[in-house]
C-alpha cells in the first residue's frame, strides 16, 4: 500500500459498497452522500476493480500515470510551440526537471485524485494553446469530474474566441448542467458534501490560505513564469485562459485557508499547465537569442533542481498514522463486530472494520458538514483545515457504540483524565463526557503488542431497551 493517505480508503470504501449494491453510499444501505472529492476518480477505481484489480493497485497506477501524462503533455506541447530547437530543448529540460521533486511526485503515490487531474487539466491547456482546439470542450467537462475546482475550465471557455458560439460552448454548458442536476437529484445538493464540510470564509482562513499561496510559490517558483504566456502570440490566447483558471482557483485558498500539508497538493493538478505556458511563451519570444536562451534554460532547471534538494522525502513503506489506523480497523471488527463506530480518520478504520460509521467531521454527514459548527475562530489552527466541522449532540443522538479517538500510546488506557482530545471534534464529545452528557467510558484496545488505542464505549445501561 506504499504511501496512500487514509483519504484513498474512502474512495475504497465508496467502491466496496458500490460493488455491493449501494451507489455513492459509505454506509451499506444508508443514504447518498457525496462524501469524496472526484466522482471520476471513484468511478475509475470503480472500474478498476470491476476489472479485477485490486484497489490499491489500481490507485498506485493511476497516480504513476496521471503525473506522468501530465508532465510529458506538458513537454511535448511545450517542444511543438516554440521556435528554434535550442529554445524547444530548453522548455523540455524545465519541465521535465520537475519530476527530480519529491514533493511534486509525491502526488502520483497518495492513492488520491490529484494525479489524474493534473493530467485531464494539462491535456486541456494543450488543447487551448493548440488552434481549433480540439476536444477542449469534452477535456474541460472532464477535469472538472475529476477535482471540484476544475469547473472553472467549463466556465472560463469564454475566453477563448473560438469557443463562444454556441455550438462549441453549448455542449460543454450542456454537459455540466446535466452534471448539476444529477447531483441535486442524487445528494440534494448542487456541490460535493466535502465542499461544506471544509469551506471556511473567515479572517483566520483567509490568513491561512494567504500563508499557503506562499508556501505554493516558494515549492514551485516556476508557476510564476506563467504570465509570460503573454509576451508570445502561439501562447497568448490559451495563456490568457490557463491564468483565469490558475487565479480563481489559487483565489479560493483565501476563503479555504488552503491545506494542512506543506507541499502544495492542492495547487499540483495546475503546476504543468502552468508552467507549460509560461515556458512556452518566454522561450518563444526569445528563440531567437540562442545564448540567452540557453543561459535561461539552465538557470531554470538549477533553480527547480536546488528546490528539490530541499524537498528530499526519506525512503519509507507507508505513512506510520495510517498504518495504525489499519491496525485499528482490523482490530475493531474482531473485538466489536456489527458496532456503529463515531471517528474522524474513517478512511483506513472504515474500510478495515466494515462497521458503520459515523464520520465526526461531516465528509460523510452532511448533518455535521451543512449543520453543524465549526472550530471557533479564536482556537482555529492550521492542522485544524478539512477538520473543523463537528455537531455533537446529532452524534450522540446517533448513538453510536463506540467512539474511535485518535489517542494511542505503549501501554493501557484507564481513565477519562488521563486521556486528551486530540481533533476538535473528540474535544468536545470529550467535554461532553466530562460533564456527564455523554454516556461513555473509556475502554483500551490493544491493536499489537505495545500499541493500545483509546475508545469510549457507550455504556450498557444506556443501550435502548430490547423490543418484545
């Protein structure tokens, strides 16, 4: 399973169920709920293991291939734009370089759907930067399938003269509204659940999400050459296009206050699309001055490869918090077999328990992603960020068995005092708890020799009374 996040066994997950009979559903037989971010990538690990293959080597394989088609559309497309071989050379060593980074290819090996789209939204600014534009209608509807964001390559079409007709624009529009109503049909909703389970909209994100543009730019400086799609008339036009799409998406990080993680993941589907076109555009514009040209291309690849030596990520076998959520998960379905389960990390401990479970930040309920509170903006942290919602008393009205914290340690838990919360949401069933509102104790969970995790079990006098 290498180094897949614990989001990739939702996806799983989602699969599994479908397999058996419940489409779009977390829970076998509960209600729709679209609870993961790509509906194409789910219907592809759908299709994967329809096929026969096995859900992590089907993500594996579409990571490798969706970083790799993106990065070579990009160098391919970048070689045929520009005039003069040195100046094509020079575009093609900038954008290959690319794939010494580890923080950039750690997106081919998460299990998540940033790779395939980075590929779909790198096909589509080739197309926009080629005349005619070929298929970029189908290609747009397609990348926004793969990450929510991507819709604005539907709805930035406009821009580009070709495709404001009404035959070129109107199958896309067409497409995309087709796409909305069968959500609203589906999930009563006109965006994904995981939109109103992290959108934020605060100062403290907006702070969040300027600090993540920093840190975006500073992994990647080579984005900052997009502009220079401009200087050149053969990328002007899909330059133009590619930077709406590159300003509104990076935009919205203001309102989200971006991610908890450093490497900027969710900026990676746009950084060859990006980096193509302002590559494209300068060397063309300078084709003609070889030794400039060179001198440039070579600063470029030095600047990339001195960002890579410091992204350098050690050899590992899998990330060692999803791996005890593994654990956990296989532990739980011995030990409480048909329990209803309440936890925030439900991606490795849903898949592995096959429980029901209640997911405590909302990504799968949408009574705590639409209804219920989020972190107090005088406590908002950034590891906080795609954590935040939480509704306790609908949890405890669900009355869920056994509440999975994220607590472990070396030896056994005994007491509610000795224990503390760990996400937001456990805090405050915590303080629930502690208060006597919540009808738990603490009961420890030895997962493998010297690994004991924390769960609060709700008590058996307060299971319901058994029918006649």
């Amino acid at each position: 399973m290498g180094s897949l996040y614990d989001d990739a066994f939702i996806y799983f997950r989602y699969a599994r169920v479908a397999r058996e009979g419940c489409f779009y559903c977390f829970n076998p037989g509960g209600p729709r709920v679209e609870g993961v971010t790509s509906p194409l990538y789910f219907l592809l690990i759908l299709a994967a293991s329809v096929a026969g293959s096995r859900y992590f080597v089907a993500a594996t394989v579409l990571g490798a291939l969706g970083v790799t088609v993106g990065l070579g559309a990009a160098a391919v497309r970048a070689a045929s734009l520009v005039r003069g071989r040195a100046a094509a050379l020079a575009a093609v060593a900038v954008l290959t370089s690319l794939c010494l980074d580890d923080w950039f290819q750690l997106n081919a090996v998460t299990g998540l759907e940033t790779a395939v789209a980075m590929a779909l939204l790198t096909v589509t600014a080739c197309s926009a930067l080629t005349p005619g534009h070929p298929g970029l209608g189908a290609l747009s509807v397609l990348a926004s399938l793969a990450r929510p964001e991507a819709t604005l390559a539907v709805v930035l079409l406009p821009l580009l003269p070709s495709m404001r007709g009404a035959r070129r624009l109107g199958p896309p529009i067409a497409a995309l509204a087709a796409f909305a109503l069968a959500r609203l049909a589906l999930f009563g909703d006109l965006v994904p659940n995981t939109y109103h389970a992290k959108s934020g909209g605060d100062l403290a994100h907006a702070l969040a999400g300027a600090r993540y543009l920093g840190e975006v730019i500073a992994a990647e400086p080579l984005c900052l050459l997009a502009p220079a799609a401009l200087l050149s008339p053969v990328t002007r036009e899909g330059g133009r296009y590619v930077l709406a799409i590159a300003l509104l998406w990076f935009g919205f990080f203001l309102r989200s206050g971006g991610d908890h993680f450093h490497y900027g993941r969710l900026a990676a589907p746009l950084v060859p699309a990006m980096i193509l076109v302002g590559v494209a555009g300068l060397f063309d514009r300078l084709a003609q001055r070889r030794a400039l040209v060179a001198g440039l291309g070579a600063a470029l690849v030095a600047l990339t490869l001195w960002r890579s030596a410091s992204h350098r990520v050690g050899a590992q076998h899998g990330f060692p918090n999803v791996h005890r959520w593994i654990l956990v998960g296989r532990a739980l379905r011995q030990r409480y077999p048909g329990a209803t389960l309440a936890t925030v990390p439900i991606g490795a401990i849903g898949y592995y328990s096959h429980a029901r479970v209640i997911d405590l930040v909302g990504l799968t309920e949408p009574a705590i992603a639409r209804d219920g509170q989020r972190v107090p903006e005088s406590a908002f942290r950034r590891h906080w960020i795609g954590h935040e919602r939480f509704n306790t008393p609908w949890v405890l009205a669900q009355r869920p068995d056994v509440i999975v914290t994220s607590l472990w340690r070396d030896r056994p838990w005994r007491t509610l005092d000795e224990s503390r919360p760990g996400f937001y949401a456990d805090r405050d069933l915590w303080e629930a708890m502690r208060a006597g509102r919540a009808p738990y104790e603490v009961r420890d969970l030895e997962v493998e020799p010297g690994l004991h995790w924390l769960l609060f079990v709700r008590r058996p006098e307060a299971a319901p009374a058994p029918g006649p």
